[in-house]
C-alpha cells in the first residue's frame, strides 16, 4: 500500500471521525480506502459520482443557443453577446465585443464563442463597483 495525504473540510473529518465512532470502520484510513474504491468502480457504470455539479438551466440555454448560432455561417466561430435569447453583438475580436456590451444598460449579459461544442469558463474579473445610469 501507499501513503497518500490529503486535507478535508471540517465537516466531512467529522463525518469520517463519526463513521469509525459508530465501529463500522477500524480507522479513517478504511472509511477513505472504502469510499476512494466505491468511486473508482462507479466510473465505469451507469452510477457514476458526478465530480462537476450540474450546469444551471440558465447556463445550458445558453450553449444551446451558442450551438444554434454555430450553425449559421455569420456567427460561427465568432464571439456573440446575449441577453437572455436575444442576440445584442457578433465579432471576432473578443476584446472589441467586451468593450462594446459594457456601454450596454442590458443585464445579464452572457458571452461565448458560437461553436458547435460550447464550454463552461470561468473568470476571475475585479470587481466592478455598479454605476445605474439615470
């Protein structure tokens, strides 16, 4: 066997603190084989533990609107701005299209890349401090 370490919330060292109290475990290290071994063999089946929480329906109507733009010539591979279903912006230039919406008193605004294969992005922004125009 090898040693591995790892860190874990609080709440879930309890949670392991409290399955070995019960004595259905010996120790941590057999709550954490047996739990590592149940994901290990659920990847194959029609069981498996999902790692990534589920995509918001907001967010999946959004790559399904971005796929559906794909298949129009003049969209795709270009960086689109939506509100909601409606399309405010196309370019090529990411940069260009950022500047542009920023103007724009709609909100929220959602950007992609319209492509057939749509991914969920994270970015880190500072934080704006948000001026209403009157």
């Amino acid at each position: 066997m090898k040693t591995m370490a790892t860190k874990l919330p609080s709440m879930l060292a309890d949670q392991v603190d409290r399955l070995v109290a019960s004595g259905r475990y010996a120790n941590r290290s057999e709550v954490l084989r047996v739990a590592v071994r149940a994901l290990v063999e659920a990847e194959g089946s029609a069981e498996t533990v999902r790692a990534e929480p589920p995509l918001p329906a907001r967010v999946r109507a959004f790559h399904g609107r971005l796929r559906q733009l794909a298949r129009d010539a003049r969209y795709r591979g270009r960086w689109v701005a939506l509100h909601g279903n409606e399309l405010l912006d196309v370019d090529e230039d990411h940069d260009a299209l950022i500047r542009r919406i920023l103007e724009r008193p709609e909100e929220p605004i959602d950007v992609g890349l319209a492509t057939d294969k749509p991914e969920a992005r994270s970015i880190r922004l500072p934080s704006p401090i948000a001026v209403r125009r009157a």
